[in-house]
C-alpha cells in the first residue's frame, strides 16, 4: 500500500475548498428553503397500508365539505381547484409510503434507510459526513492516480498541456456525468440531467476557475490562442444547440451534427493544432510536465497520533484504491497508465454519485424541488471532481491546461453528453424525435452563452492572468448566474421562449 508523505495538493487547503462547496451549497439551500414551501397533502389514516379504506374516505369528505363551502361563498381559485382536483385523484391501487417517509420514484436514487421525517430530526448530519468523505474520496483519486496517469499520457503523445486538457482531461472528468445523464435518458426519462448540464456548465467556467485563481501558489498566465479555439467551438455548440431547442424535439440528424462538432474539434486540436496556430500568427508556449515520476516508498505506520488517526481515517479509501489501481508515480507501474486512467475514471463515477446522492438527500430534507436541484446541488455536486482536478493542476502552474479542460469540459458535455443518449433513444424508437422542454432551459442556456462572454471579457480585462480579482469577479457571475436562473424558475423573470 502507498500513501505519499509529501502529497502534490497540501491538505490546509482543504478547508478552503470545502468551505467555497459548502458556501455556496448551503447559500443555495437557504434560498430555495424560503421560496419553496410544500403544499400540505391529506393525512391517510394509518390502517390505510394494510388494506382498509377508513382514512381514506374521511379524507375525501373533509374534501366534498370543503368544496360545498367554498363555492358557497364563491370563492373558489383555481388554485383550490387544482388541489382538489389532485385530492380526488388519489392512486388507491398502490400502497403508500409509510407516514414521513419520502416516496421511492422509478429511476429515482436508491430508497434512502432514514425517512424524511428522521432526517429532519437530525439524522441528515450522517449524509452531510458522508459527502465530505467523499469530497475527500474525490481529492485523494484524482491527485494520486487521475492526474498523474493524464501526465503519463501527454508525455507519451507528446502533446501538449492545453490539448491534454481539452481532450483527455476533459472527457475523463465529463465520464461520470455522461453516463448519469445516459441513464437518465435512457431509462428513467428524466429532463433533470439537461439541467444539471447547464448549470455544471456555468460551475466549471465561472466557479472552478475562479477557485483556481484564488488557490494556484502562483499567478497563472493564460495564452489567448487555446481560449480562443475552444471557445470559438464552444460557442459554434451553444449555437446548434438553442436552434435544435426551440422546437422542444430533438432529431436524429441533429444528434448527429453536435457529434460531428466534436470530431471536428478533436481532430483539429490533436492534428492540426500547430499549423492552425501558426496561420494565426501566435507563439509556440512550452510544454511543461504535468507529474514527475517518484519511487515508490514504502508504507509506514505513522508515529504522531493525530497522523494515525489521519490514515485509519482514510484507509477505507486508499486500500481499496491500492487494490485496483496501478500507482503510475512507481516506475514499475507506468506500463498500466491505461488502465490507472480508466479505473480512476471509475473511481471518480462510483464517488461523485455518492455524494450526490447524498446531496439530493439533504435537498429533498430541505424541501427543494427538483429543477431547482438540478440546476444548484446537482449541479455543483457532478462538477466536484472537475474543481478538484483544477486546482490540483493550478497549483502546478498550468493556467491553460485549467483553462481548456473547463472550457473542453463543457465542449464534451454538450456536443457528446446529449446527443449520444438522444441518439440512442431515437434509435431504439425508429428514429422518432426526442422530446425535451425548452422552457426554463432556453434562457439557461442563452444565460450560459452571456456568461462565456463576460468570461472571456473579464480575462482580457485582467491581462490574460488569473489573479485574484478575477477569481471574486467569477464568483460575482457565479451567483447572478444561479439568481437569474432561480427568477425564471420561479416565474419572478418570464422567458420569452
């Protein structure tokens, strides 16, 4: 077993990180608490799951005697009306779930062992514990064996660290997201995930790289020729995509064309990336290494006490990680860069869910719904890995790998991560369109497309350096971003499409 003594990421940033997660986890869950408030339903009677209708039939004549009342006094609203319209209508041909207990949804995350009600009395602070040790999980997986396999792969293609980052870098971070968003499509027919994506999104370009200007040890410099090619891709996706939108249906051909702008874009950086550059007239930047290859040393059993109870703590994730993957820091393992690459990959899919999971849970104790979770929580949970992986990066001092693996990320995310499952679905159904909504959705993504060029704006304001008033400037577009998008979802700001 190995656990690096001198690690690449010092821990007493930890704090740090977790605090800019938390903050702005616990901002958005204090909003949504006080805008949301869920309706009351009608109290079942507590026999009613073992077969009798008792409870039941009160509650329907409480109802018809509210009803009488009400158009009595002609006051009636539709409001009432819909409510009455959901009472009447009650499924008696299911059992329902025990009272406080939350219903289980197909396609749902799995039933939870604590109800809604136990969480709420205090039981939630095991889920809270729980995506902190996965944050953790998340931060030891990628800076011993995600990142240094990524090293080992640029030195072997000799490309270089921005290509490195909009490629490989990127489709591995976009891997868990992908194959959520799949299933969700695919099985649960779910739109949340075309949400998630959107606010991911705007997570990875405003949110992570401005932590990653705050956190770096120095100040990064970032060239314009890597920002401006995948941006420039970026934006030709953000384009197809809100015109295939506004008919609320996805065709098979449109599927198809946002592949193709993939393809044309991977070859591009990893073919023709210098001669593009050259006819450009920019200036070749060198390529730096991204891990050094250490020996391996040795593990021992820690001699302070706090370092023992630091590695007891964390040896349910490093034993299992040293089981299945091939440390490439060990000369000996720098064969089996490949499959470290892979099983970290899988790694990161098994953690992120988890803690998302887990984050849902706390959403639903709370009571937010769920759009708003996918475009908040979920959100920011998925893109966990992509914040961690950055920062590691940045504090090597690799301002245009951090910038195109963000920029990559969300080129991957809209140009393969939706329309491979509509694809899919399509295919299985003969081809026939896939319905989405473009409700909401449109804004957020044409909120998205202003989002980028303030981004771009605010780097060249700052000299192509990401200092640190460009990291409180991300922040400042972060959270507008979420404020703008909490107003069209709540009606406040009505969009136009």
């Amino acid at each position: 077993m190995y656990f690096a003594k001198n690690k690449e990421v010092q821990w007493k940033w930890a704090p740090f990180l977790l605090s800019c997660f938390f903050f702005c986890t616990l901002h958005q869950l204090t909003i949504s608490a006080r805008l949301y408030e869920p309706l009351p339903m009608p109290q079942i009677g507590e026999d009613f799951g073992g077969g009798s209708t008792k409870g039941f039939e009160e509650s329907t004549v409480n109802t018809q005697r509210l009803e009488e009342s009400l158009r009595a006094t002609h006051e009636l609203t539709p409001t009432d009306e819909a409510e009455m319209h959901v009472a009447h209508h009650l499924n008696t041909t299911e059992s329902p779930a025990s009272p406080g207990e939350a219903p289980h949804l197909k396609g749902d995350y799995p039933r939870d062992l604590f109800s809604i009600e136990d969480r709420r009395r205090g039981w939630v602070i095991l889920h809270i514990f729980g995506m902190v040790y996965m944050f953790i999980s998340l931060a030891i997986v990628c800076d011993q064996f995600f990142i240094p396999a990524l090293g080992v792969i640029t030195e072997k293609l000799a490309i270089a660290n921005d290509v490195a980052g909009a490629t490989f870098m990127a489709a591995g971070r976009s891997a868990p997201k992908f194959f959520g968003f799949l299933i969700g499509v695919l099985i649960a027919h779910s739109n949340v995930g075309i949400g998630t994506i959107v606010g991911s999104a705007v997570f990875n370009i405003l949110f992570v790289i401005g932590v990653c200007a705050l956190a770096s040890r120095e100040l990064l410099h970032v060239t314009w020729w890597p920002l401006f090619r995948d941006g420039s891709f970026y934006i030709l996706g953000l384009i197809l995509l809100i015109i295939f939108f506004l008919d609320n249906v996805i065709m098979w051909w449109e599927s198809v064309m946002l592949l193709a702008c993939y393809t044309v874009y991977v070859i591009c950086i990893c073919k023709f990336n210098v001669q593009i550059e050259r006819t450009f007239k920019t200036l070749l930047f060198k390529n730096k290494k991204i891990v050094r290859t250490s020996l391996e040393e040795p593990e021992k059993w820690p001699h302070t006490r706090r370092k023992q109870i630091t590695y007891l703590f964390l040896l349910p994730i490093i034993f299992p990680l040293w089981l299945t993957v091939p440390d490439v820091r060990n000369e000996k393992s720098r064969k089996f860069f490949v499959v470290t690459f892979l099983v970290s990959i899988l790694w990161i899919g098994v953690f992120s869910y988890t803690m998302v999971w887990w984050s849902h849970q706390v959403g639903e104790t709370i009571g937010i719904p769920k759009e708003i979770m996918g475009l908040t929580i979920l959100a920011a949970g998925t893109s966990i890995p992509d914040l961690i992986t950055s920062v590691i990066v940045a504090r090597k001092g690799l301002g245009d790998m951090v910038v195109s693996s963000s920029v990559g990320n969300n080129i991957f995310n809209i140009t393969v991560g939706l329309p491979v499952p509509w694809l899919l679905y399509a295919s299985f159904n003969s081809f026939a369109p896939v319905a989405v909504s473009s409700n909401g959705l449109f804004c957020s993504v044409v909120l998205l497309f202003m989002m980028l060029l303030f981004f771009i704006i605010s780097i060249a304001a700052c000299k192509w350096k990401l200092n640190k008033m460009f990291g409180f400037t991300m922040f400042l577009l972060y959270f507008t971003f979420l404020g703008l998008s909490l107003m069209f979802e709540y009606h406040i700001i009505v969009c136009p499409v």
